[in-house]
C-alpha cells in the first residue's frame, strides 16, 4: 500500500477586490466622515447661537442619532431601484446638509431675539432631516455590496467591512473638525465641503452602476445642479457669513477672526467699539471703565501697596491697564488661554488705544496657558499680592471649572498673607443664585468673600466677590484719574437691595458637580 502524499495543496489564489467594489467601500468611509460633520456643525453652532452649554451638544446629537435610527427603519421599506434611491439619498444629504450651517445662520441672522423659538423649531427639523436621511445610507449601501457582490462577502464579512469603514470615517472627522476644517475652513464652508464629497459619491453610483439606472440623464442633470448649487455657495460662503455677522452684530465690523479657541469679532458704531467672543458681548468702549474701575480697584486699593499682580484672562490689556496704575507694582503676569487675542490688542492700534499699550508695557509678562494647569504648575513660593479673575461666565463644563473648590484652592495657594483676589462673577440681579454660588464656593475653600456690585449699562447690574484671608478693610485712597470710581461711592458697591439677597441653601461649585454651571444655565436662559 502506498504511503500517504505529502503533498500540500495550495489555496486557490484570492479575488482581487474591483473597482467598484473598492469604490463602494470608499463611500462608505465619506458618508460616515459627512454625516458625522453635519452631526457637529450643529452641535457647534447651537452652542455658538443659543449659548456655549452641554446641553446644546447634547440635545442636537441625542436627536441626531434617533434620526438616524429612523433612517436605518425606513430603510426596510427601499426595495427597488437601490442605486438610483442611494443616489437620490446622497444628493439630498449633500444639498441638505452642506447648506444646514448657512440656512441656519442666515435664520438666526434675520429672526428678531424674541423669535428663538422659530429658530429652534427650524434647527431640531433640519437635524432630524438630515439624520434620518443619513441613517438611511449605510443600510442600503450594504444591501448594493451584498447584491453586487454576494458571491464574495458572507453576511458577518460585510457587516465587519462596512462598519469598519464607517468608524474610520468618523474617526477621521472626529479629530480634523476641531483642530483643521472649523478654523481653517468655519462652520459654513465646512458644511458646504462636505456636502460637495456627498454629491460626488452620488456622481460615482451615476457612473460606476450607469446600466442599473433609469432615465440616467435626469439623474445626470440631478448631480450637475446638485454641485453646481454647492460650488456656488462655496464661492459665496465668505459673503454670506460677512452679511449674517453685521445683521447679527448691527455695527460696522472692523475684525473677524477666528483662533484655536474662539470667533473674535470687533464692531465699531456711532457708540463706539464692541469685542464680541463667540457671539457674547465682552466689553463696550463707551462704558467698559466702569466695569474694570470696579473689578480691579477695590482689591488693590485695599492691598495698600501691591507689588506682584496676577491676572488671570482679561486678554483685552483693560484690567492689566487699570493694575498698572498703582505707583508700588513692580510687576504684573498675565494668563490668557488665547494667544490670539494678547496679539491682537498689542498689535492693532484701535485696540492698544482703548488699554493704553498696556501689552506692551516692560513691567508685564505674558504667559499663553490655560490658567487651571499654569497655577498646578507654579512653585510653591511663588505668591501674588493682587490676583484678578476676569474669566468669561461659567456657560460651559470648561469654563465652569475655573469657578470651582478646586480653583480656588489653587489662588488661595498664590495668594499673599495680606493679598486679595477678585472675581468676576456675573450679574447678582439677573443670576442671584449663581452669583452667590461662587461666594459660597470661595468660603468652602476657607477665604472670605466680600462680595460687591456695580452698574455697567452694557451688560446691566454686575457682580464681584473679593476674596481673601482676612476682612475686607474699605480702601483710604484711589489712584488718580478714574472715571467712576470714588471713596465717597465705593461704600455703595458693597451695600445689596432685596432683589439681590443671599438665597438660601447654596452648595458650593465642585468639579464634581459643576453646580454652577446649571445654576447659571436656568438663570440666564430664562433672559434669553
């Protein structure tokens, strides 16, 4: 009996993939990366519009996703014709979508402010819209893979294959959105670029699957109005924007830029010159001395002879400019996230006008970091006798944790045995509860809070809390050449009518709660 072969039989070689094929698989991997940015374009520009909140993000991606699951339902209900409809879907997608961020802003351009409803009302529609239509694409893209190609792909390979390429996509987008396309290409053209990839996956189907297509020359004529509407768009973005921001912002706009962190738009009118950071008023030329009169002075005045200040944000140089009046400073350190805006207003001639070179003052270092990490950071003897807070409202978790037990347990670090901190702490008339809030968050910490108010027409009655190790002592003497300030007034700052009282039971804001945040959110969305 002969012995067993010992021979190896080879596996037959594999089929090479083909271009449509490959190609189908590409359209997969850019509906995902499309449908993801219309996902966050909205988010985005919730948040820009309605106010920078989780709640935005959340609210537009939790309905996002259930249109997509009505999508992915309805998709049972496609049964013929599966190119032309995913062609139909994708210039739909395309046109929709990539028009969302421009549609969207135009509204809120043209609708008044007590309209917000409308303007929502049209924002979760269009979301649903496009959800449901982008829920729709990766279910009947896997049914064209299997029909095209069944005699390759079994049910799990083909499941795995396009998922696969879904997740990459939005991977992809995930990470370019913030960091590349929104500030190199804004919110608007953005949409519109992608809308632009929709369209030209539906022109692949157009071409690569021409004998399955009925009446090919409508659907031709579909795809060439498609992209040329888009393409028009594109090259119109930047007039379109430029139209929507001075409707939004009313003045003349003599800037609009946007950095790693912000949009920064300065107006000037007949009132004089505005800064706005994404969308929020930051200062008014005509009245902003009262406010920075108010949040730097009674801190230094009281210190006697500050020689060291700290001031964390205020990238505009005002509180900087106000700090450098006191004769004793030796030296001030500026903190400000944004390395944009300390260029800015040391570089323009407008803006270095308005804090009188402040920026460029020799006494003064500029230091580019988020504040929370530079303060870790610093050595333990390293101490500030003046320390000014003048960070944005706390709209937003990332805002929100410069307002917190953890923060303040860092400037009571800094801080000098007979130094004061002062904060800017919203408006205690609009947003009693949140106002309060940051006090009893500074007194978690052990300092004492010694809150006070002032009235900037800009942005109505507003609130500081100044906090330190010891009382607060009413100042002797001011500086000379204020506008606003005087010792015969400044008794008035610290006196509170009923309307702005202490509310009861306050918790104090923690990292792990962000109380303040929500506090903030129900005060002012009740304005808004």
């Amino acid at each position: 009996m002969p012995p067993p072969s010992t021979e190896v039989t080879a596996d037959p070689p594999a089929e090479r993939v083909s271009l449509p094929e490959l190609l189908l698989l590409a359209s997969v991997f850019v509906v995902a990366a499309c449908g993801l940015v219309y996902e966050l374009a909205a988010g985005a520009l919730a948040s820009y519009l309605l106010g920078d909140s989780v709640l935005q993000f959340s609210t537009i991606i939790g309905s996002y996703l259930f249109a997509m699951g009505v999508g992915s339902w309805l998709s049972r209900y496609v049964e013929r014709q599966l190119v032309a409809q995913f062609l139909k879907i994708e210039l739909l997608v395309g046109l929709i979508g990539g028009l969302m961020p421009a549609a969207l802003f135009s509204a809120h351009s043209l609708l008044p402010p007590s309209h917000l409803a409308e303007f929502r009302i049209l924002l979760y529609a269009l979301v649903l819209l496009v959800g449901t239509l982008v829920g729709l694409e990766i279910p009947l893209v896997m049914r064209i893979l299997k029909r095209q190609f069944s005699h390759r792909y079994a049910l799990k390979d083909l499941v795995s294959q396009v998922l696969t390429f879904d997740y990459l996509g939005a991977l992809l987008v995930a990470l370019a959105f913030p960091l590349l396309l929104v500030p190199q290409l804004g919110l608007i053209r953005t949409g519109i670029a992608f809308g632009l990839l929709n369209a030209a996956v539906a022109v692949w189907a157009l071409f690569l699957f021409r004998p399955q297509l009925r009446n090919w020359a409508a659907h031709a004529t579909s795809c060439a109005l498609v992209l040329l509407t888009l393409t028009a768009a594109m090259l119109g973005a930047e007039q379109l924007n430029s139209w929507a921001e001075e409707r939004f912002y009313g003045d003349n706009i003599l800037l609009r830029e946007s950095s790693d962190y912000q949009r920064v738009v300065v107006t000037q009118g007949r009132s004089g010159v505005r800064l706005f950071l994404n969308g929020n008023l930051q200062f008014h030329s005509r009245d902003e001395y009262r406010y920075h009169e108010a949040l730097v002075h009674p801190a230094m005045a009281a210190q006697g002879a500050p020689r060291k200040v700290l001031v964390l944000g205020g990238g505009d140089g005002m509180a900087v400019r106000e700090a450098l009046k006191y004769p004793s400073v030796h030296s001030v350190t500026l903190v400000e996230l944004d390395p944009h805006m300390t260029r800015l207003f040391s570089t323009l001639p407008l803006l270095r006008e308005l804090n009188r070179d402040a920026l460029l003052n020799p006494k003064l270092k500029i230091v580019n970091a988020d504040a929370f990490g530079w303060l870790e950071q610093q050595p333990p003897d390293e101490h500030y006798d003046v320390i000014v807070i003048d960070f944005p409202d706390p709209s937003n978790f990332s805002l929100g944790k410069l307002y917190t037990t953890s923060f303040y347990q860092l400037i009571d670090q800094r801080l000098s045995a007979s130094g004061y901190a002062v904060i800017q702490t919203t408006s205690p008339l609009v947003a009693p509860r949140s106002f309060w809030t940051v006090a009893a968050t500074v007194e978690a910490v052990g300092l004492t809070a010694t809150p006070y108010h002032a009235h900037v027409p800009s942005f109505g009655e507003w609130g500081f809390i100044l906090a330190s190790r010891r009382p607060f002592a009413m100042p002797r003497q001011l500086p000379g050449g204020l506008r606003f300030l005087t010792l015969q007034g400044l008794p008035a700052l610290f006196d509170f009518p009923l309307d702005m009282e202490r509310p009861d039971k306050l918790e104090p804001n923690r990292l792990s709660n962000q109380q303040l945040v929500h506090e903030f959110e129900a005060e002012w969305g009740k304005v808004h």
